[in-house]
C-alpha cells in the first residue's frame, strides 16, 4: 500500500468535500459529513478527507499494484471542477 497526503488551501473545504462524495456516492462506497468524508473505490483505493476553516486535507491509500499517480490525478480533478471559481486547486501531494 502507498499513502499519498496533501492539505488543498481553500476557504470552502466542506462544500468541495460533500460535492465531490455525493458525486462518487452513486458508484463508490461513500461516507461523509460536513467535515469528514470517505470514498472507497472499486480498486480498493480509499480517499479520506477532512475539512476545516482553510484547507481540505486528504489522505489516499492505494493498494499495491494500482496506479497511485494516476489515483492523485482523479481525485485533484474532481475536486478542481468543483473549484472552478477557484481552480486550479493546490495540491501537494507527498508520501504519508
């Protein structure tokens, strides 16, 4: 397993977060509140996120053998369609 973290500074963490968990929760196994949110995806990757006043923070596990480049490229994505207003988004992802 890889663990990539990243802290996104944005003034709307809990708008983004309930966006993009609603979006995936038709497909994905998806959990969330106004701060907190978890999506687990069909590869076994799961993304846990956490908002607060000034940043969206995230936590994403990918199993062996997947793509955890790839998995930090949908996840930031998403999240700057959703931040349009503000995109792009920054995202710096590092080992967790």
């Amino acid at each position: 397993m890889s663990v990539s973290v990243a802290r996104v500074p944005t003034h709307s963490s809990s708008r983004y977060l309930q966006q993009l968990a609603k979006h995936w929760s038709h497909k994905m196994e998806v959990v969330f509140t106004a701060e907190e949110g978890t999506i687990v995806f069909p590869n076994a990757s799961r993304l846990e996120m956490r908002a607060s006043d000034d940043t969206l923070d995230l936590l994403l596990t990918v199993p062996d053998g997947e793509d955890e480049a790839r998995m930090r490229e949908v996840v930031a994505s998403h999240l700057d369609r959703f931040a349009f207003r503000e995109a792009p988004l920054t995202f710096d992802w590092r080992q967790g």
